[in-house]
C-alpha cells in the first residue's frame, strides 16, 4: 500500500492498467478483474462504477458483458484515474497535514516535498496506459 494514493485508487490503476493490457478483446467482469489483480471482488466494482462515470472505462452490458476501456490507451494518462477517484489535492496539500503550510510558511518538509511533488505530477501527467503495457503484462503475469 502506498501513502499516496488510497487503495481505491491504487486499484483503479492496476484494473485500468490491466484492461488496457487486453485491448481489442472481450469484455471483463469485475469478478474477472478481482481474479486477475487477487483482490476482492466488491471493491472493483465500487472502483470500475467510478471510473465509468468519468468515460475512462465503459460498461457493455448482455451476456458478454463486463468493463472495457473507455478510449485508447494512449489517451489514457495515469493522471486521469488518480483525478476520477481521489482527485488532485494531495498535490496542493501538506503532506504532514499541517494547516496553513505555503512557502511562506512551511513545514519541515515542505520544500523537500514540492520538489518529489512535481516529479510525481509530471510522471502521472506524461505516462499513459500504452506507454506502460509491456511493464503492466510483465507484472500481471507474476501475480498468478
């Protein structure tokens, strides 16, 4: 578990990033999901549900039914699941929590934090899905 995501979120990247790895192919329920990633069932849902919501993946319904996703790849970008579930404010917040913590008047590790701050933004803000399929299939694979 990290410290900078929530789980919720942290599961919305390894499903995204999981169906990004099966483009072109079937649809895949949640339970599918939950079995591929080894996490509960219920919480995919939940985390697909949002994600839908904000046309990162699409729902098909029927007897093949199950989540795709909602754009290419490529037109994906890490930062775009982390706005759709947790939004952005950990980059705009303290990162000990203090209140009032600014430049002017910052923590102990303000400075420290607004230099790995920005490298975070950029790496979400850059990579896409395709930029990472090869790593997320190499990875995938070891959970089985």
């Amino acid at each position: 578990m990290t410290v900078l995501f929530s789980k919720r979120c942290e599961l919305g990247l390894q499903a995204t990033l999981f169906l990004s790895t099966q483009e072109g192919k079937k649809a895949f329920n949640a339970e599918q999901i939950s079995s591929e990633l080894k996490v509960p069932k219920e919480f995919v849902s939940k985390v697909l549900q949002k994600l839908c919501k904000s046309g990162i993946i699409k729902s098909k319904k029927g007897k093949d039914g199950g989540f795709l996703l909602g754009k290419q790849p490529s037109k994906i970008k890490l930062i775009d699941i982390v706005k759709a579930i947790d939004g952005v404010e950990i980059f705009s917040t303290c990162l000990l929590g203090f209140p009032g913590c600014s430049p002017n008047k910052p923590c102990p590790v303000h400075n420290k934090w607004a230099k790995v701050r920005e490298g975070i933004i950029k790496l979400l803000s850059t990579e896409t899905l395709a930029d990472m399929k090869s790593a997320t299939e190499r990875k995938i694979k070891t959970l089985k």
